[in-house]
C-alpha cells in the first residue's frame, strides 16, 4: 500500500493497477487499508497507548471507508475525486465492496481488542477471508466487466489481495493470543 500511496504522490499510477485497463488502488483505500496493518501490529492489551492509538487508527479507516460509502451511495464525488481529480480516472474509486471490507477489518480489530471477543474476531475474519478469496477467484477487477458485479465494481486485483492478507495475518496474529481454557472439548 505503501507503493501506491507513493505513485499516486509521484504522479506514477502505474504502481496502483495491475494493468492499464484494470481497476486500481485509489490513495484513500491505499491509506486506509496501511493504517488497518499498523493498527493490527499494535495488539498489546497491557499498554493503554497501544490501545489508543490501535482505535485511533481504526476509526480515521472506517471513517475514510464510511465517507466513500456514503459518497459513493449518494451520487457524489467519493473522496478522492474531490482531492485527486486531475490524476485520478473518472471510474477509479473505493468500490462499495472495498468499503464494506475495510469496515468488517475494523470490526475485526475492535473485537480482538477484548479476550471475550477474540473468537468472534477471529470467526469474523475467517468469513471475511473466504469471500476475499471468492472474489480473487471470480472477479475480473476491469471496470465494467460483464461479470462485474456492483458491489465490487471498481476493486483493484491489489486491494483485494491487501484485505485477503490483512485477514489472514490477523487470524495469525489471534492464533498467537492465548485464549484460554476451551469451554468445550477439542474433540470427542
């Protein structure tokens, strides 16, 4: 994410897309799926500043997404068209689906924010991944294309594998967590 924020800076677009004809990376999914990583390495439920600043990040990325959303549901400029417009494609945007994926990964992170709530977190992130992966699979990431679907109309191939892998490297993360003495037994 970090190379796509930079070519949208630099003026180099060709770091947000995997081809020229296919979707890319807008800057405001680019800094808003980086500040999820970030969020994610801060875990440490015993610092009260890792805490702070893990919801702090959090909320400006779901603020970021929940604003494109909502953009995008009205029929208005999405945030990047309003900061970037002279650079920026008229179909490139933050896909409703994008935002909804970057709003599930702040749920996920406020949920392994608790231990009670670490399992939800990590069933959360689970189906999440699985969806992640069936769009990879089914998705042609062209903007327009006649398997398109709406909701995902506008991901970039590159969005969709930095969500799939924030997902992924939280389950690892939660999986490092000690959740205690299972309630239930592993097996019969």
């Amino acid at each position: 994410m970090a190379a796509i924020l930079f070519g949208w800076l630099t003026g180099f677009e060709d770091l947000s897309r995997v081809a020229s004809h296919r979707a890319g990376t807008v800057p405001s999914t680019a800094l808003a799926i980086a500040l999820l990583f970030v969020a994610a390495m801060e875990f440490d439920d015993q610092d009260r500043c890792s805490a702070l600043i893990r919801h702090k990040l959090t909320s400006i990325a779901l603020a970021i997404a929940a604003a494109n959303l909502l953009l995008s549901l009205a029929g208005r400029a999405d945030i990047d068209h309003s900061l970037f417009d002279a650079i920026i494609r008229p179909a490139d945007r933050m896909s409703p689906g994008t935002a909804l994926g970057i709003i599930v990964a702040c749920a996920t992170i406020w949920l392994a924010g608790a231990p009670e709530t670490r399992r939800l977190s990590a069933a959360v992130a689970i189906v999440a991944l699985s969806a992640l992966t069936a769009i990879v699979l089914g998705n042609a990431f062209v903007p327009g294309a006649v398997f398109g679907k709406a909701l995902l109309s506008g991901m970039s191939l590159y969005t969709a594998l930095a969500l799939g892998l924030f997902f992924l490297a939280h389950l690892l993360k939660l999986d490092a967590c000690d959740f205690g003495t299972p309630s239930l037994p592993d097996y019969d």
